[in-house]
C-alpha cells in the first residue's frame, strides 16, 4: 500500500516547489483546476447558476471569478461547493492510478479545510518567512491583495496546520536546503513504510 504525503503550508510558502522535489506522482490542484476552467463545461453550467451575474464566457475566466470573489465573499464558498467535489474526483482517479507506487504527493491548497486527509496520511508544513512569501505573490500575474486576503480567510490557522504535520520543512527558497531537506524526509518515510 502506498503512503500519502499531503504539503501544507501558507499561500506562496512554496509547496508545489517541494512537492515536485519528492521525485514522486504529484497531484497538483491548481494545475487541474485551470483544466477544469478550460475544458470543463459541467462545471461552467454550474457556477453560472450559483453566480449568474459574473459567469459569462466559457472556457471561464479567471477574471470573472476574480471579480465574484472581490464583490462579494460568499462567493468564493459557492465556487469551492463547485469545484471541490470534480478535484475530489479527479485526486481518486490519480490515486488509483498510481496505487502501485510507494509514495504519491498531494499538493491541495484546501487539504484539511475540504477533509480529504486520512489517519495515515504523512503531513508535510512548509514553512516560510512571511515577508518572502509575500514578496513572492506579488510578482504572480493577476496579483490582488485583497483576493489573496480572501483566500487565506477561509484556510485554517497556520499554527494548527503546523501542528498536525509530522515534518516541518523550513523554506529558505534555496534549492539546496530543500533537496537535503527532502531526502532525509523521504528516507524516513521509506524506512518506516519497510518496516511496517
């Protein structure tokens, strides 16, 4: 059986950086969120109906939820009631796929907030100087503080993120430290899983 390591940590802390340095099967939500914007017309259907006034143009428009979001903050929460259960979906099928693999890594922003962890489930926190972090977001395209703002409102406290994890990786953004950091990390994964 295969073990699940889920990343955790805060917006622009650098968590699909690390989860691809596992060298394992990475399930990437955001990746497949911006497929399902772009090809998925069920879901199109759907958010046109819980926010008709700002779902207009398929494939969507990020700019469209962009603009939802910043009216009003419920919608962020209607978009999410959307989109999870087709990532839930989607994280089964990657699951399945690689049930032959020691170890897949699954890097989902609302992780423990939409309660896809499991008891056996390895948590990994990244944490990361928030001054750095921040910098980071601002130099994404689209950036909007505000948005940033809403989506950190509906993730659990850090602390208690950090507090549930069994390793802490600390984010210097030097890929050196994050290799050696991982390594070991893995080790200690793979040893355990062998003598289990």
């Amino acid at each position: 059986m295969f073990k699940k390591i889920g990343i955790l940590g805060d917006i622009g802390s650098g968590k699909s950086f690390v989860a691809k340095k596992f060298g394992c099967p990475v399930f990437n939500a955001d990746k497949e969120v911006k497929k399902i914007y772009k090809k998925n017309r069920s879901c199109f259907n759907k958010l046109k109906k819980k926010i008709p006034k700002y779902i207009k143009s398929y494939p969507i428009n990020k700019i469209e939820l962009s603009n939802a979001i910043l009216a009003n903050k419920k919608n962020l929460k209607k978009i999410i009631s959307v989109v999870h259960p087709i990532i839930k979906k989607k994280m089964r099928f990657f699951l399945k796929k690689n049930s032959k693999k020691k170890l897949v890594v699954l890097d989902i922003p609302l992780y423990v907030e939409n309660k896809l962890n499991e008891e056996n489930d390895i948590l990994v926190f990244i944490e990361a100087n928030k001054k750095e972090s921040n910098l980071r977001i601002k130099k994404r395209i689209n950036y909007n503080k505000k948005l940033i703002e809403n989506f950190r409102k509906i993730q659990k406290p850090l602390a208690f993120k950090k507090r549930i994890s069994t390793y802490i990786i600390k984010n210097n953004f030097k890929l050196s430290t994050i290799k050696k950091r991982v390594k070991l990390i893995k080790k200690n994964i793979l040893n355990e899983r062998n003598s289990t």
